[in-house]
C-alpha cells in the first residue's frame, strides 16, 4: 500500500486486501484498547459492496484470531424507509447477514435506523440521541455515492444537517435500481445520519473502490468544499482517512 498526495489531502492506495487489512487493524487496535479499559467501542458502520471485504475480513479475524465484538456498539449510518427488518434489501438483514450474524457481537448493542416508524422525524431525533448516549462514535466508516453523497446525505445536503428524513435523488434510485428488480420497487425515502452527526465521529474514513469512483473522489478530497459533493465536508475533519484502490485513485 502507498500513499499519494490528492490536493491537500493524503490517501492511502492498495489493493483491496492491502486497504481493508488496514482498516480492520484500525477496527481490531480500537477494539482491544477499550476492552482493556473496561468501556465499549462505538462503530458507525456502512452498507453496500464497498465493506463487504472488509466485513470479510473482520469476521475471518472473529474466527481464527479470537476477534471479539462482545464490547462493540455499533450504528449503521441510514436506512430504507417501507421495507422492515425482515426485507432482504434493508440495510438492517444486510447487516446481519454480512457481519452481525457471524461475530459475537451483542445483538441489544446493533442499532440500524428504523425502516418502519409511525414519525419517521421522531425516529431520527431518537436515533440521533442514541449516538449521544453512546458517547458518540469512535471510528465512522463510509462509502461514496456517485454524486459525492455520504450516507443519504444527497447533494445540497448542508453541513449542520442531523439524522432525519430524506427524499432520495433521482441518481440514487437509478443506482440502486437493479438489486431491487426496477426503479418502481425502490424506496424514494430514507433515514441517514446527517453531516453533522457523521463528522462528529473520532475517526472517519472513507472507502472507494473502481474506476467509476474515480472523479468524484476526486471532488471530495480536493475540490471545492460545500453541499454539491457532501464527501467534501470531510476534508476539514482533523482525523480523516481516504483508502483507495487503484482504479479509484486513478494511478
């Protein structure tokens, strides 16, 4: 793994083995240091097919290494909005069946925000205060959308922006289309952390993988920062890290 120099920003370039045995040092290292302290460690973690080698790898840990989970809280940054736990696309079952199902991670500890809710905006408000009363989260991994979004926090999202209801952009449901079977059986809703909320995390980092993640990675990491590319807001965050492979790197 190499690092190079993007704007004013340095990021970290690998294979995809090389990038998530690095971030799952990171995981393991937080893990174990607060274990040794007696507390828990916070985890906001991300859906999609980015993580998933990572999960891979944390799981391969939690079974020939003896990685355990059993002080791990974790929040996931945001959810579909109609489809339930039980969905075979909520980010909850993927949760579960790409990481929580395999760890022994306390199932009381896993928080997803709730795909079904009578006040989707009470929800969020509540799911807000529960990463407070966590302590807020220690090590915040994320994903890139292709038009620069983190979580749901479509373009225009503003940087003092709270877990709360979205309107999915068009781009996004596009996206997301084919694992649905259509653009008619995507959810246009969601609940994410806000901008706010995610850049409050200790630590973040940010995980991007393909050539198809190539320009707007490279917007968010040197570009102008504001709400048309939300992944910008990380730039002024004093304890970021960017992990790319190749392709998305663009070297």
């Amino acid at each position: 793994m190499k690092k190079i120099q993007i704007g004013s920003q340095e990021a970290q370039v690998g294979e995809v083995d090389e990038l998530c045995g690095a971030l799952a040092d990171e995981v393991e290292a937080l893990i174990q240091s607060r274990a040794e302290a007696g507390k828990f460690a916070v985890l906001g973690l991300a859906t999609g097919s980015t993580p998933l080698p990572l999960y891979a790898e944390l799981i391969r840990r939690h079974r020939e290494e003896g990685l355990s989970f059993a002080n791990v809280i974790s929040f996931n940054l945001d959810e579909y909005e109609g489809l339930g736990r039980d969905h075979e696309r909520s980010y909850w079952c993927e949760m579960w069946e790409n990481l929580f199902d395999h760890v022994d991670v306390d199932p009381e500890n896993v928080s997803v925000p709730p795909s079904l809710s009578d006040d989707p905006d009470r929800a969020a408000t509540e799911y807000e205060a529960a990463i407070q009363a966590a302590g807020g989260i220690d090590w915040q991994l994320l994903g890139i959308g292709g038009e620069g979004h983190i979580g749901f926090n479509e373009k225009g999202s503003a940087l003092d922006s709270r877990t709360r209801r979205v309107t999915l952009a068009r781009k996004t449901i596009i996206d997301a289309a084919p694992s649905f079977g259509g653009e008619e059986n995507v959810p246009t809703h969601a609940i994410t952390m806000g901008v706010a909320s995610i850049l409050e995390a200790k630590r973040i980092v940010l995980m991007a993988r393909g050539a198809s993640k190539k320009e707007i990675v490279h917007l968010a990491i040197s570009g102008e920062v504001g709400p048309d590319v939300p992944a910008s807001f990380l730039q002024n965050h004093k304890n970021v890290g960017w992990f790319l492979d190749g392709d998305a790197a663009g070297s």
